[in-house]
C-alpha cells in the first residue's frame, strides 16, 4: 500500500513527517487485527484484578511434578488455573454463555471449552481445550502441551482454535504485575494471568513471603456486572488457595 492509499483512509499520513518503511501483514496478522478490532468495537470490557496466594498451590505442583514428567507432561501453572475457571464456571453459569446479536436471549452452554494463549512466529493463538470441565488437571496440562506443540509447528486445524466458551490469558512468562485481557466475541469474560512473585504478607499479624498471582478478569458489562466479576474472581482465589480441590 503507498503512502498516500494509507492517508486516504483518513488517517494522518506519517510520511509527511519523515521516512517510513511499509511491512504488508500476512495472513495471520490481518485476520487477528480484524478480530480484534471487531470485538473491541462490539464488547464493552471492564476489568477487576485479585491476588492469589499460590504457595501451597507451588508446593502441590512441585510434588506432582515426577509422575508428570514420568507421563512426559509438563504440569504448568496454566493447568491449574484453567482447572480453577472450569470450577468458577460450574459456579457462575452466567460465564458460561454467550449473548445473542440483538441483546435479547443469553445463550448458557452445556459444554465447557477453555481457550488459551499461544505465543507462535506468525501471531498470538487460542486453541481450545474440549470439555475441560470434564478433564483432570493432569489431563489439562497433557491437552495443553499438545496444543500449544500443534500452534508452534502450525499445525493447528480450524476445530482447534474454534468454540471456547472462556479463555486464559498468560503472560506470566513475560513479567507485568497486571493487564487487561481481550475477551474472544461471543465469549463474555477472559482471564489475565500476571508474573507470580513472592511478596511479604502479613498472615496472622506477622509477615511472611508468599507466593503471589496477579489475576484480572475482563467482563462483557453488557451481561456482567462488577458484583458477578468479583464473585468469579473470588471461586477462582479460593480454589487456587485450596489446590486439594483442584485434584
């Protein structure tokens, strides 16, 4: 596209205030700026943030960590999380919707797909975990090993990345203490996952290092008010807080 196509869209031509070099978008990125665009213009989000203490939950993976690796699974914190959500959205089946064009009739799914991000060379994926509800934490992190293998080699077909109900959003890897989380259209709500660090917390008037995960939660306001969020957010907490649930 020359310079002067971009200035007749009208936006402000950045050639007029220097040199410029143009990057064509491929495919991928062409389609993921169109979603993007589309879901930021049709889905009012708000975003509620919590902290999890997830030391006992660090201790719990560290222990199971042999008989994953033993299985060739990767037990990541992820699994545990995603297990949290299907357990919040067993809870909150309002989560577990979607809502119709004419914003008359909520659509409650019987299922339960979970989405996740994938960092690839070409651009940010979600495949989608089937029935995550109905899986172990084990069986999730074994799902998502496979799938994210599948997104990096480019492999993954259009069932994969299609049908999610709730998505997971980690950026723990990278660091950042919050962020808010771009929910998938009909999906209402998304989960941010921030870098877990240890914090001093007071804990029975004394303060002790723990293990702490940022968590946000972004929500279609149009169905999901602050209250509903924050009773989520807190089934979410005290599941992660409770890790023997998660078993």
């Amino acid at each position: 596209m020359a310079s002067s196509e971009m200035a007749s869209s009208g936006t402000i031509d950045p050639a007029r205030f220097g040199e410029v070099a143009l990057r064509p978008l491929d495919e991928a990125q062409r389609g993921m700026a169109k979603r993007v665009q589309a879901d930021w213009v049709s889905v009012p989000t708000a975003t509620q943030f919590v902290d999890a203490d997830i030391t006992d939950l660090e201790s719990l993976r560290g222990e199971l960590e042999p008989r994953a690796e033993a299985a060739g699974i990767r037990l990541t914190l992820l699994a545990f999380v995603i297990k949290a959500c299907t357990l919040a959205l067993r809870e909150c089946p309002d989560f577990n919707a979607s809502l119709d064009t004419a914003c008359e009739t909520l659509i409650l799914k019987k299922y339960c797909n979970i989405g996740f991000a994938v960092d690839t060379p070409a651009a940010m994926v979600a495949p989608v975990i089937r029935d995550a509800d109905r899986l172990s934490t084990m069986q999730i992190a074994d799902a998502i090993g496979d799938l994210a293998g599948k997104a990096r080699a480019g492999c993954l077909l259009a069932a994969d990345i299609e049908g999610g109900c709730f998505s997971v959003i980690n950026l723990g890897a990278i660091g950042g203490s919050g962020f808010t989380p771009a929910i998938s259209a009909p999906e209402l709500a998304a989960l941010g996952m921030g870098h877990a660090a240890r914090r001093l917390i007071e804990v029975s008037g004394a303060f002790v290092p723990r293990m702490m995960l940022p968590l946000a939660l972004a929500c279609d306001r149009r169905m999901i008010d602050a209250v509903s969020g924050g009773r989520f957010l807190h089934v979410v907490r005290s599941r992660l807080q409770e890790p023997a649930s998660l078993l």
